[in-house]
C-alpha cells in the first residue's frame, strides 16, 4: 500500500489517541516501551479493520524514558528514505526530537511534531488544500494578471 502520510506515536506519552478520523491512505506506528502494562481494549479494536495501516511496535526499553525516541528516529528515517513527497507525523510530548525535525524541515521534508493525536484528523483536509493551492495560483500571477482576474471575479459577482 502506497501511504500519503506516516505517523508516529509514542504511546508512552500519548494515549489518547482517536482514530475515527483516520483515512486508509495514512501508515500509524504506535510504538510502546515494553515496561507498559495497561493498553485501552477499546483502541485495539478499533484499530483491527486497519489491518497493516496501524502497527504497534513494542520497544524493549529497561525503563529508560528516552529510549523510545531513537526508535521513533529510526522508523521516521526508514520511511522517509525509501519515500518522496509523503509528510510525515511525530505524536510525542518529547521536544527533545524538535532538532532532528527542524534539520529535516531545511532539507524539504515534510515532517512535524504534534502533541496531541487529534491534531492529525483530516476533517478540513480539502478545504485546507484547497486554499494552500488558490494562494499558491495567486502569488504565481503578474500584478497585471491579478487585476484582470479580480475584475473578472467582480463581474460575475455584480
């Protein structure tokens, strides 16, 4: 399967995580530290009909807290090497991954850490889009083209 998007939640500092929003062309890996005893039974099943687009990937930790962030490295620079234009999610409370993100965000990859799961859900993906793409068409036109186009707008308008 050819996935849009790849996220990486580190279970051990976010478990919130709510997936009714999540469309088949997204990759999750939730990877938790082996040390975690309790797990929601509601997420598991919800996360079933996902088949191979959610995996969970439990780390062998020794408590260490950070441990799971090279893991969460190592999988974000797997698939970014082997994919071109995908963006690219780190679900963590650990703002010690922000210097890794911050070095692939100036080599044009598009990647990001977010706090909070529900910040991924793809409601206004379109619309957001759509407007990305409309100031991307507007800021390519000559000042010339611009007025013509706003004159045109207004007249149909009028």
């Amino acid at each position: 399967m050819d996935y849009n998007k790849y996220i990486f939640v580190d279970y051990n500092n976010i478990q919130n995580i709510n997936i009714d929003n999540i469309d088949e062309n997204i990759k999750i890996i939730i990877i938790i530290g082996k040390n975690k005893k309790l797990l929601s039974i509601e997420l598991i099943q919800k996360t079933q009909h996902f088949g191979k687009s959610i995996e969970w990937q439990q780390i062998k930790n020794n408590g260490e807290k950070s441990l799971l962030d090279f893991f969460i490295d190592y999988f974000l620079e797997f698939f970014i090497s082997r994919q071109d234009n995908k963006e690219f999610v780190i679900c963590s409370k650990n703002k010690k991954l922000d210097p890794l993100i911050e070095f692939l965000q100036n080599k044009n990859i598009n990647v990001k850490r977010i706090e909070e799961f529900n910040q991924t859900e793809n409601k206004n993906t379109f619309i957001r889009k759509t407007f990305e793409h409309i100031s991307s068409f507007w800021k390519n036109l000559k000042v010339i083209q611009k007025i013509c186009f706003s004159t045109i707008v207004i007249a149909v308008i009028v």
